[in-house]
C-alpha cells in the first residue's frame, strides 16, 4: 500500500439499516459488500452479528465470499477487511468502568 493512501472505511451495513423501514436480506447485504469491495473500499463494517442469527450468517458469509476469497472487478489485489461490529464482554465493561472513575 502506498504511504500517501487514504484508507476507506464503509459503514453502509451498519447504518443503513438505521432508518426506519430499511431493512437488507442476507443476499442483499452480500450484493453491497461485493459492490464496496468492486469500489476499491479498504475496510467494509458488516454489522452486528450478535443481533440474530440471520445477521451472524450474514457477516460470516461476508467475511468468507468478500474477505477471504475476494470479488473479481477489485482495482487492488488484496481483500477488504471486514469488520463485524462487536460489544465488549460484561468484565470488560466492569474493567473500563473502574478505571474511568479512578482517574
């Protein structure tokens, strides 16, 4: 990669789903992916994989086919990243809290 790069990080699968009434099938958040990756995009978010099943194999499925085997049509020869969105664990938390309030 070039020193002067400027990397692309995509949030189009987390946030557009935050709309009221928009919503993406597993196949459709796919077809996005693979056109992000199409467009040269760095880093793609696949979102929430905890919130359902369906979303859990929907970022799988992301990672795997865009990820790791990569879309033909892609200006760069390496994979986007993909970047399930993740929440800490509970003793995480509790270990952030408690250094956020002795400090």
């Amino acid at each position: 990669m070039q020193p002067d790069h400027v990397r692309i990080f995509d949030t189009t699968l987390r946030d557009g789903e935050q709309s009221p009434g928009a919503t993406m099938t597993s196949s459709e958040k796919l077809e996005v992916a693979k056109t992000l990756s199409r467009l040269g995009v760095d880093v793609i978010e696949a979102g929430f994989a905890a919130a359902s099943p369906d979303d859990l194999r929907a970022v799988k499925t992301i990672a795997e086919a865009v990820g790791v085997t990569g879309v033909e049509g892609r200006p760069v020869p390496e994979p986007p990243t993909i970047s399930p969105i993740s929440v800490p664990s509970a003793a995480a938390s509790e270990e952030a809290r408690a250094v956020n309030s002795s400090s």
